[in-house]
C-alpha cells in the first residue's frame, strides 16, 4: 500500500500504483479530490507526453504545482494515463 502525505493529510493512498522514473502514480479515483485545484502549469516530457499540475491545499497552506497528472499521454506512457503523482514535499510511504 502507497500513500502520499503533505501537512499531515493523505493525499492518494492505494494499493495499485504504478512506478514510472522512481515515482509512484497513483490512479486518480484514489486521489483525494478534496485537496486539489487544478494549475496553469504544464510540462513536457519527450517520451510521457504534457503533464498538468495540481495545487495542494491543506489547513489554508497551498502547495503549488505539487501534483500532476498525464491525461493523454504518449503511446509509451499509458500505463499512467489519468494517474497522479506527487514532489515538492509531498512523502509517498510505500
């Protein structure tokens, strides 16, 4: 069982993560919408394809870009399509 943990709430926890890169992505129904409000900021990798990022905010603290998720990506890379994955302070205890 994974689970991602920032300002002491659970973020995502789930027992089917994917690990891409070191990362655990956490399918998106075990995500905790709660915490999340979808950012402007996006990326790209050349073999995932364009990420689009979370904010995360727990008790008025606002962790900013702090999540982010491949809607569509890259034929390489659909084994993470529509799950989330987390940096910026955010711990995955696997």
């Amino acid at each position: 069982m994974a689970k991602a943990v920032w300002n002491g709430a659970v973020l995502a926890e789930s027992d089917n993560t994917v690990m891409v890169e070191g990362n655990h992505y956490f399918p998106r129904d075990t995500v905790n919408e709660e915490y999340f409000t979808e950012a402007r900021a996006t990326s790209r990798c050349p073999w995932k394809g364009k990420a689009n990022y979370f904010d995360v905010t727990v008790d008025g603290d606002v962790n900013t870009g702090a999540a982010w998720i491949y809607h569509e990506p890259k034929a390489a890379a659909t084994d993470i399509k529509d799950h989330v994955a987390f940096w910026r302070g955010v711990r995955v205890e696997a």
